[in-house]
C-alpha cells in the first residue's frame, strides 16, 4: 500500500477512534460495505473517487486529508508519464 494511502486512512481511522466506533459501526456510518472498508483499509481495494466522494460528505473535517490524498495521486501520475 502507498504512503498516501496509508495516511489517509490512517486520518480517517483516528476519526473513528475519537467517535469511539467500531469499524463495522464506522463503515455503515459513512454507508460503505464493512467488508469494503475491510479491503480498503488492507490495501486490498484502491480509495475510489466515490469513496473519497462519502469521506468528503460525511466526514467534512478531514477535507484537507482527502485533498492531499488526491494531490498526491496526481502527483504520482504525473511522474509515472
């Protein structure tokens, strides 16, 4: 799993620490399949732009995680060219 992907979940789960849920009660919170939550957060499954879409909507206080998250994949893009 990439570093930037491993920060922003590793965000996204201190976020769900401090609301003191589990991560089933977490991903049904955010209306994301506890087994995609699973996936994604084993580096099984790729941060969807809809997932990134549900972060953004529900979780509006990690807004400049996501963004950097999304930098970042455009800045990996652009040196893979």
């Amino acid at each position: 799993m990439e570093t930037a992907t491993k920060d922003l979940i590793k965000v996204i789960d201190k976020e769900r620490t401090k609301r003191n849920l589990s991560h089933r009660q977490f991903s049904l919170m955010l209306g994301i399949d506890p087994a995609l939550w699973h996936r994604i957060r084993a580096g099984e499954r790729p941060v969807s732009l809809n997932t990134l879409q549900i972060f953004m909507h529900k979780l509006p206080e990690l807004a400049p995680a996501v963004t950097d998250f999304v930098v970042s994949q455009g800045n990996n893009n652009q040196k893979e060219r």
